[in-house]
C-alpha cells in the first residue's frame, strides 16, 4: 500500500492555472522510483476518469480532454508527482485523484478543484 497526499486543489477563474501536488512521503525510495503514478478526477455521480499518467521511465499519457493543456511530471528524489493545469474550464471541476501502481498500490484522498465562469 503507498499512502498519497495530494495538495494545490481549490477555486479558479476559467483560464486561469493551478499546480497539485502529491507526496509518497512514507514509500521507500527504490520502490517509488518503479511505481507508475497517474491524476484521476471525478464529478459526483459519475465515474472516476483518467486524467494523466507518468511511467517510472518519464512516459506520459493524456486523456484528449485535457490534453495540450495540462502537464504530468515526477520528482523521484521528493517521491513526488504533479499535475500542472493551464487554461482551466469549468468541465475541469471535479475531485482530484493521486494514484500509484506496480509493485505498490493507492489511491490519495483527492482535492476539489473548482473552475468558476
């Protein structure tokens, strides 16, 4: 089980930026250097969707909603993943989830993230 702390979540104007942040801060090193880490989000009632994912390697996927828009990135030395969002729109609001696989496993407990018109 790796235990996730997300951050950064809160209230934006369309068009504006915000940066989450999630910390592996209880997982040993070498084995968050294997994990693949991923941003999932969900709006109540619905399920929860992908949103971006990083391998071990650096390599990136997009769900084509935010793709162009948002970027995934990694620092193993802070065991820590991030989701930098550019030109919010309103359908981007939803709970935000961290997520790690492979030889660990775990959801974080998600941050509101609120684009306003």
């Amino acid at each position: 089980q790796v235990y996730l702390e997300e951050s950064g979540g809160g209230l934006v104007q369309a068009g504006g930026s915000l940066r989450l942040s999630c910390r592996a801060s209880r997982t040993i090193l070498s084995v968050f250097w294997g994990l693949e880490m991923g941003w999932y989000r969900q709006v109540a009632g619905n399920q929860r969707e992908l949103v971006a994912t990083i391998t071990h390697e650096g390599t990136t996927k997009y769900s084509d909603s935010v793709k162009g828009r948002f970027t995934i990135s990694r620092d193993t030395n802070r065991r820590a993943v991030y989701l930098q969002m550019n030109s919010l729109k309103p359908e981007d609001t939803a709970v935000y989830y961290c997520n790690a696989r492979g030889q660990g496993q775990g959801w974080g407990q998600g941050t509101q993230v609120t684009v306003s018109t």
